[in-house]
C-alpha cells in the first residue's frame, strides 16, 4: 500500500489501516516501515468488529480486509475474504475508477 500511497489519492481517496495493536505499538510500526498514511490503533478491537474483520483463526487481530468507503459514510465496496491475503492495490485502483 505504502508503494501506491500517492496513486490512491491521486485517484482522489485516502488510505487508512486499522491495527489491533495498542498506540504505542502501531506508531512503532509507523515509524519502522516509515509508513505515511495514517495508522489508527483499535487495541480494543472495535472498528475492526463493525467492520466484521476479526480473524476467525485469531480474535485477538484481523484479518487482511480492504473497504471503500464514501464520503457519506456507505460503503462502496469491500474485500473481505477468509483466506490471509492482502488485497492488491491494483485492484483497489480498478475499483476507485468505477465510482
């Protein structure tokens, strides 16, 4: 995601990843890929269980999932599967051109 960072917004959106680590944690990460998209903490999992993306292998993370979300708040599209693959930005990128 990072690689493609600019062309999502250049397609007019923005790219937000959820953790289920603690602040502390997800800054770490932030800072140790040099990530410059926002990185929110839900160490007490509750977006990621709106969004129904606890792995069913592993409630304490989530699983790999990609949402797109208008600005209304509705979702427009969303990969949500249960194998443990992230979602390839390409196909995001198909994805935001539809809309």
């Amino acid at each position: 995601m990072q690689q493609n960072y600019a062309r999502i917004q250049a397609a007019g959106a923005e790219l937000i990843a959820i953790s289920s680590d603690n602040a502390g944690d997800t800054r770490q990460t932030v800072q140790n890929h040099g990530l410059k998209f926002p990185v929110l903490a839900d160490n007490d999992k509750e977006a990621i269980t709106a969004y129904n993306v606890i792995d069913p292998g592993n409630n304490r993370i989530a699983r790999p999932a990609a949402y797109i979300v208008r600005k209304g708040g509705a979702i427009a599209w969303k990969s949500l599967d249960a194998k443990a693959a992230r979602v390839p930005t390409a196909e995001i990128l198909t994805e935001l051109g539809k809309l």
